[in-house]
C-alpha cells in the first residue's frame, strides 16, 4: 500500500512520539529511580554518620529500643540497633515487647556486607513490616546501626509522571492528527500538481509552466522550477560552447593529440597531427598504420585496448623528424577500456641538440687528443735520451711548450664558452666602442708588427648601451682571426657607422677569404675552413662561436661577407 506525503507525515509522527514515549517510560521505570535510590542511599549514609555519633555519647544505661524510638522521631527514618548474633535490640518502628519475636537479622544482606566492608545497603521489601525499604547499615561496636526509609513515596512520585506522560500522549497523538490535515491542505496537493507538471518538463516540454499555490515555500519551488525550464534551453547552449572551447583547447595544444575508438580507428585529431605528418589530409576513421606506416603504434594502440599498460615509443615521422608517442587507455565509469589517446611529443630538436653535444663531446677530445699525443711524444723521447742532444732538445721542448699554450687557449676558450652559455644576463652599461677597439689593437701591436699589417680604425667615439666585457671578448675575437688569417703585409680596416639607432662595427681583412658554401658553419664550435692553417696560427676553432654568444647574449647580431682571394668582412651591429 502506498501513503501519500501527509499520511506518511502523520505515520513518522506518531511512531516518533511512540519512541519518545518508550524512551521516556525506560528512563522513570530504570534511570529517574536508580538516580532516586542512589539519592536516598547517600542521605541514609549521612544520617548513619550522625547517628552513630549520637548513640556515642548517650547515657550507657538507657535502654537501646528508646534511643532507636529518640533517633527514628529525630532524623525521620527508620532506625534499628542490631547485635553482631543478629539479634533486634531496639527498632524505632517497633514496640520493645515485640523485638524477642522478631526474626534474628544476622542474615540480612545489608547486615552482613556491614560486618564485612564496615557499610552496606539494600533495597528489598521488609519482612517485619511487608514495605519496601532502602537499607543502609553501619558496623559499631559492640552492635551494627541501620537505618532504613520506606520507597511508598517515590512509587506514588514515578505513578504520577507515568499518568502525565500518558495525557502528553494522548494530547500529541491529537495534534498530529490535526498537522496531518494542515500539511494536506497546504504541502501534500501543491506537490501532486507539481509533480504532475514537472514529469512533463522531463518528456521535454519546455513551455510547460508550474502552477504557484500553496505556501510560501512550495511557492518558491514552483517559481524555481519555471525558472530552471525558463534557462534551460540556455544551459544546453552553454554546455555546446563549452564543448567548442574544448575543442579549440585541443587545437591550440603543440603536441599532436589523436583518440582511437575499441575498433583502433582514428576518430578524433587536433591540427598539430597534421603539421607532423606534414600534410593537412583527413585521417579520420583510418588506423595508425595507415596514417603512420608504423606496425610499432599500431602494435601499442592493440595492447592498450587489450587492457595493457600505457606504451611510450619513439618513431620517424617523415624525412628526419622524430617523435614520441604517449599511448594511453581511456576508460569509462566501470573501468572498461572504450578508447585510447595517443599524445605526439616533437622531439627532431632534442635529438638535434643531443646529436650536437654529441659532436661537441668528441671534437673537444680530438682537439686534446692531438696536442696531447704530441706533448707525449716529444716528451718520452727527450726522456729516452734526447734531452742530452743540444741540437734536439731545444726543437723539442719549444715543441711541446706550443702545445700546452694551443691546450691552454682551448680551455681558455672553452672556459669563456661556457659562461656566454650560461645565460648569465648581461651587464648593460654606456661603453665607449673607440676605445675597446684601440685597447685591442694595443695589446696585439708586436702580433701585428711581425705580420707587417697595416691597421686602420675609421670609428667615431660614440657610447652604446653594452656589456663590456663581452663586446671585448667579440671585438679581440674578431681582431686575432684577422691578424692570423690576414696575408703577410696585409691590411685590416675596422669601422663603424651609425644607422637608424643601431651602430655597425665592421671589421674586414685581405686574408685568403672563405668560400660560400662554408659562411653557414663557421660560427659553429671547432668548424674551421683550413684546419692546418688554424692550427698552424693558434687557432681553437672556438673564437667566432664565442663571438657569436658574446654578441647575441646583449641582443646584437654578426654577420660576415666574404669572397675567396679577397678577405672577409665581420659585421657586429648593436642598438645604441
């Protein structure tokens, strides 16, 4: 059978009161008189006490059944003197010719657990006097004191909340009845109407409107029924736009993005798939095999639908492009693989750089290596003898000392490399390029003498916001690969200009020149063009690549223009 709200309101109700009432009855049948006796039981201890201290000093020859009858008339208690044998000597509620005829009391519970623990208490029903007393009984000498207090009061006490809590009963029985009747007039038949109007909400007719009645808040939820009917259709355009923003998230991402039904067809991609696969053609409902031509993928893409662990794999993707795909399962609330997401990482430019540190590893070894095995050479021969040779031994040491200074300008360089790729910031100041240039020039004036190259410097004294230390760095760079590749009796012309805010320092010499096809590499780290004329002159194959970082670390450029047989021009430009 089926209640409607009122009814069941009415049922809850009632079983409610009924379990109050339950809860109630417990608490005075069990609780309320345990914490009543336990009330009475500490004030029976009390009245012991002053009793006890009584019969201590009253007169020796009265008898003990009048100073029962004087103790129970002052403390309002019943009051008996009991001998250690249990026999009655005196009993305020009984009259002295009857105490032979009472019943020898040694075997009271009370009595005993006096003899015993000094105290003791019990609540059972009198056998002189058929009443139920709460006992308490104290150990004296040469007698045991027991005072005792009849419960008929707190009966009558426990009847009388009993009586008052069936007439509260009855009265909340009534109310709900009445609540009942109130709550289906104003809550039960709004609800049935709105019910009525929300299933048809739910079919899908949004232009239903619910009907506003009934009290202030079945009113309330009328009108924000209307209202979620009223903004619906525009939450559905929400949602829609939240979809398109997804999607156009996924468009932006750098990384290829490709998701795989249970079929290992492609069903959607981003266009990022496209820029690796270099081409802008539907892939859509093919498999990776197909788009990729690689079984690696596709063999990984069937193990993850088969319930396997995410796969990650490298493979080429075109003419030297490398990528790394991340092959992961999709699954649905009951843990069910029903799809998988490929994500592409580029990596053609991690494997460039590492293919770069690669060669940097091994020309550094090389350019040890040869110096090296020469310094050894020469060495384990002068050792051998040839240190005693006057016509050797010179040869061979000026030898070895031009390659530990060839080693030492490579560490050097290395050494300066290393910070220039440090990303250190620059410290900008205002620097005087006039006077870098003639400070270079100084320093290498023997160099240039010895070479007899003319050096001429058309620089204007102009300021520039730069690093001073790194220009120098650029600027002797510069200067050095014009003295050592410069013809004997040549020249070298150092100039500078200025030019929409940017000032261009050029330095050109009348060396041997470079062909075309190598300006592309020789700011590369150890490229030469002529390796045994750099080594022949001192060169590291290290000083254009250090010129290049020192000049593009404060925001400048270098270029070179050169023609074979006519020397080579350098062109360091700054802003201002």
């Amino acid at each position: 059978m089926r209640f409607r709200l009122h009814s069941r309101l009415v049922l809850w109700n009632l079983l409610i009161i009924g379990l109050i009432s339950a809860i109630l009855g417990y608490f005075l049948n069990f609780s309320l008189r345990r914490e009543i006796e336990k009330e009475i039981e500490g004030q029976l201890l009390d009245q012991s006490t002053l009793a006890a201290a009584y019969l201590a000093k009253a007169n020796p020859g009265k008898p003990m059944d009048e100073q029962a009858d004087e103790l129970g008339r002052l403390l309002n208690v019943r009051v008996t003197v009991i001998a250690h044998d249990g026999r009655v000597l005196g009993d305020s509620d009984v009259d002295a010719s009857q105490l032979p005829n009472l019943e020898n009391h040694r075997l009271r519970p009370e009595v005993q657990q006096a003899v015993r623990e000094g105290t003791g208490s019990a609540i059972r029903r009198s056998d002189t006097l058929n009443v139920q007393f709460i006992y308490v009984a104290r150990r004296l000498d040469p007698y045991i004191l027991r005072v005792a207090m009849p419960l008929d009061s707190v009966d009558a006490f426990i009847r009388d909340l009993r009586s008052k809590l069936a007439v509260a009963m009855l009265i909340a029985l009534g109310l709900t009845l009445v609540f009942g009747y109130i709550v289906f007039g104003l809550v039960s038949r709004p609800l049935r109407e709105i019910s009525t109007a929300s299933k048809k909400l739910a079919a899908g007719n949004l232009d239903m409107r619910l009907p506003i009645s009934g009290d202030e808040e079945i009113a309330a939820l009328g009108t924000s029924l209307n209202t979620m009917a009223q903004n619906l259709s525009g939450k559905m355009t929400e949602l829609s736009q939240g979809k398109q923003r997804l999607e156009s998230i996924l468009e932006a991402m750098g990384q290829g993005v490709m998701v795989l039904d249970q079929t290992g067809r492609i069903t959607l991609t981003n266009t990022s798939i496209g820029a690796l696969l270099g081409t802008d053609r539907a892939v859509t409902g093919k498999t990776p095999l197909e788009v990729f031509r690689s079984p690696d993928l596709e063999n990984a893409v069937g193990e993850v639908l088969a319930g396997g662990e995410p796969r990650v794999l490298e493979m080429p993707v075109g003419p030297g492009r490398v990528v790394q795909a991340n092959v992961a399962p999709v699954p649905n609330r009951s843990g069910e693989v029903e799809s998988v997401v490929v994500v592409f990482h580029d990596l053609t430019d991690i494997r460039r750089t590492e293919k770069m540190r690669r060669d940097f590893v091994a020309n550094v070894s090389h350019e040890f290596k040869t110096p090296l095995t020469s310094i050894r050479g020469y060495a384990e021969t002068l050792i051998a003898g040839a240190k005693d040779d006057p016509q050797i031994a010179p040869d061979f040491l000026r030898t070895i000392e031009t390659n530990a200074r060839y080693l030492e300008a490579l560490v050097n360089d290395l050494l300066t490399l290393a910070r220039l790729e440090a990303e250190v910031p620059a410290t900008m100041e205002r620097v005087s390029v006039r006077r870098i240039v003639d400070e270079q020039i100084e320093s290498r004036k023997n160099a240039i003498r010895e070479r007899n190259i003319n050096v001429s410097v058309e620089c204007p004294d102009v300021e520039i916001q730069a690093d001073r230390s790194r220009l120098s760095t650029a600027v002797s760079n510069l200067i050095d690969n014009a003295i050592h590749y410069n013809r004997p009796g040549g020249t070298i012309r150092i100039s500078a200009e200025q030019q929409n805010g940017t000032l261009n320092l050029s330095v050109a010499d009348s060396g041997h020149g470079i062909p075309s096809d190598e300006l592309q590499r020789i700011f590369e780290r150890f490229y030469r063009v002529d390796k045994s004329r750099t080594r022949e002159s001192g060169g590291t194959g290290l000083g254009l690549s250090i010129v290049k970082h020192a000049i593009e670390s404060q925001g400048g450029t270098i270029t070179v223009t050169s023609r074979v047989g006519s020397g080579s021009i350098f062109t360091i430009r700054m802003a201002m």
